[in-house]
C-alpha cells in the first residue's frame, strides 16, 4: 500500500520521529485517546527516520496492541522534511494531518482542524502558533525572522507561525505528490497550491522529552531551502550587490587618478586596500549565491531519491521502496 484513497480510513496522521523513545510513551497516552475519539476509522503513520535509540523497538510493542497503528522504517536518516514525505506518499486517508512527535503542538487540536475542514469545505486548516512563551528568546527571534523573510519571498500566502502541524485533504495531497520538487519546504509548498484554507491558533508547549531535532544548523539549512526553492531574489540580489561594487570601483577610480594628480598617491593605499576587500567579498557572496541555485539544478539531475522505505506494516515483508 504506496499510497491513495481508501474510502475505509477517514483520516491519516503522519508523525515523522528520530530518536523520540523518551517522548514515544507521551505522544501514545495523549494521541491514542484523541483519535479513537474521533469515532471515525483513522490510521497512524508512524515515519522511523533511521532513529538509533530504540524508536523502531518500541513502535512495534505499541502496534501489538494498536492495530491502526502503522509503521513505516526509513533505510537511513533522511532529514524530517523527507520523512514527512514518506509518510503524506503512503497516507490513504480522505484526510491527513502531520504532526511532531515533541507535543509541541498537541494533538487534541486535531478534531478541531478536522471539523473545521469539513463544515467549511476546506482543503488546508493551519496549526497557526498564537503563543511561543515556551519556546526561548532566540528561538522565537529566529522564527520571528525566518516568516518575515520567507512571506516577503514567497509571498503573503504563507502564514506566519505554521510550522508543520496541519491538516490536508486526499486532493492537497495528491497535488503534492505531483510536485516534481526534490528539497521539499512544506511550510512553503502547502500554501502555494493555493486551496482553500483555514486556521487553528493554539498556543506551543515546551518539548515533552528528549532533544531538539532543530538545531542552529538546520534551521538554517531549513532558511537556505525556503529561499532558494522559491525566490530568484538571491541571484537579483548578487546582481545589485555587483552593480553597488561597480559605482564603488568607479569612485575609487576617480580619487586614485585625482590622488595621482595631486601627487598624493601613498595616502589612498587605505581606500585602495578598502576597496579590494570590499570588491573581494562582493564576488564571494555572489559565487556562493549562484553555488546554492548550481547545487539544487546538480540535485535535480541526479534525480536520487528522496527516501528509501526500509519496511511498511501495511505491505509485505521484504518489499522496499523509494521516491524520487
């Protein structure tokens, strides 16, 4: 089972995990009551991302007593926005919501989006974030930057505060599936389909257990990906930048030939010295630009996939496959 419509699940929920064994005991005591009182047939996909603390051991003692409990092995860490991918290919519900395994963004909104997606109609509800007191200043400094930065990018569609806690319907999410994207960006690429979409506030929780899957580091690898998959405004950018440098070696020019003039030549060394670092930095800033656009078009005609099913519960033993 790859993926599709069952008309006998109603909703899906997709939970990509790495490494949540401390907060896996937490997630099932506030998740399984939620869904099983929802009164609708429903699935859990459970996405291991190569987890190495013994996440896999215990989806599978869960599932011995969960029968909708699915669960799908990734053949090695592929990064959550991969893992979410997995896990919205092989969803067959008429809806499907994603969520973390962190509770950081709880669970019993679920109902809510569901019913709100119904009554209105919706294809999209949002998990909008009303409330990031428990999160730390820098984070929400950063967070704060990265939606003013990517909404100015990729438009005004985007909204600001939804990370990957959402609802979808089967057509949300079949027109992802058709998107050719490699380095995929869903808190981007889910508004720009452009269906119609509605919002749930809730206010975020501190981490129940374990460690942060969003360091610095990928957070800003996350940032790199959202602007370069959706904007050209980098590579306008290294062309002002270029155009700033030209008008500042034009100056340049003109006072050394004044300085040369006058016999003052010694004296424009500093402006001279200035200049080269500043022209020298221009070109790096600029080659690294074009180095991230190189690098997706290099990614693309590789064409390797996105991820490699290890096992899936709902297939049989032995079977393995990918996306591309």
């Amino acid at each position: 089972m790859t993926g599709g419509a069952d008309p006998a699940i109603e909703l899906s929920v997709v939970v990509p995990m790495f490494n949540e064994a401390e907060a896996l005991p937490a997630l099932v005591s506030r998740l399984r009551p939620v869904l099983g009182g929802l009164g609708v047939p429903y699935e859990l996909v459970a996405v291991d991302d190569g987890s190495t603390d013994g996440t896999g051991e215990l989806l599978a003692a869960f599932r011995l007593g969960w029968p909708e409990l699915r669960v799908i092995g990734l053949r090695r860490n592929s990064g959550h926005q991969a893992a979410l991918t997995a896990g919205l290919d092989r969803a067959v519900g008429a809806y499907v919501a994603s969520l973390d395994a962190d509770l950081q963004d709880p669970p019993e909104k679920i109902p809510e989006m569901l019913a709100l997606a119904r009554a209105e109609g919706l294809d999209i509800v949002y998990g909008i974030r009303a409330d990031r007191a428990s999160d730390t200043g820098f984070k929400r400094w950063t967070a704060g930057l990265y939606y003013r930065l990517v909404r100015r990018l990729a438009g005004p569609s985007v909204p600001a505060q939804a990370g990957d806690f959402r609802l979808l319907s089967r057509a949300a999410v079949e027109a992802l599936k058709a998107l050719p994207d490699q380095q995929r960006v869903y808190r981007l690429l889910v508004p720009w389909l452009g269906f119609p979409s509605g919002r749930v506030t809730y206010e975020r929780a501190p981490r129940t257990a374990g460690r942060s899957k969003y360091p610095l580091g990928r957070m800003i690898r996350l940032a790199v990906d959202s602007v370069t998959g959706f904007s050209a405004a980098p590579l306008r950018l290294a062309t002002w930048l270029g155009g700033f440098a030209f008008l500042v070696c034009l100056g340049l020019m003109v006072y050394t030939l004044s300085a040369h003039v006058l016999d003052h030549t010694v004296p424009g060394w500093t402006s001279l010295f200035t200049g080269v670092l500043f022209i020298g930095a221009v070109q790096l800033i600029c080659v690294g630009l074009l180095g991230e656009y190189v690098a997706r078009i290099y990614t693309a005609i590789q064409n390797r996939p996105t991820y490699f099913v290890g096992h899936d519960t709902a297939e049989p033993a032995g079977e393995t496959t990918s996306r591309r």
